[in-house]
C-alpha cells in the first residue's frame, strides 16, 4: 500500500502499510481500529460510527471532536451560570 494522506479540518490523515495491514493516523498519532465481520471498521476509542473506508472513519472521528470540544466550554459556562 502507498502511503496516503489528506488534511480534514486542519488535521492530517495519513493510512500506511505497516507489516501487510493498514495503519491509521491523525496529527502523527496511531489510532487504533478493529474490524467488525461484516467489513465495516471503527476506531478503540470511538465506536460510534462505523464505516468500511478507514479515511471516512478518520474524517467522521474528527468532526465528533470538533463537535465535543465546542459543546464542553458551552456546558461549563452553563454549570457555572447557575
């Protein structure tokens, strides 16, 4: 497998080979994945979403955080106004 990347959202996704399987990272940093019977992947810690193309589980990962770091100061700000 050639190595490939993409950047999604200021963030780079890179898929190597490493040793004949698929090796997945974001920001340089391993993201580890199973895969599921039917083909489909999901990430160790983000089982939520599942998909059978490891660069759209990457992407989909991404906006999850994106979203979950944007909700956290708003609940914060929410806790504190009470």
């Amino acid at each position: 497998m050639k190595p490939t990347y993409e950047e999604h959202k200021g963030h780079r996704i890179e898929m190597q080979d490493r040793e004949g399987k698929p090796e997945l990272l974001i920001d340089k940093r391993l993201m580890r994945y199973r895969q599921l019977a039917n083909g489909s992947y999901f990430l160790r810690e983000y089982a939520y979403d599942w998909s059978d193309n490891l660069m759209d589980l990457a992407r989909k990962y991404i906006d999850h955080q994106r979203k979950a770091t944007k909700v956290r100061p708003e609940r914060q700000t929410e806790k504190g106004g009470k």
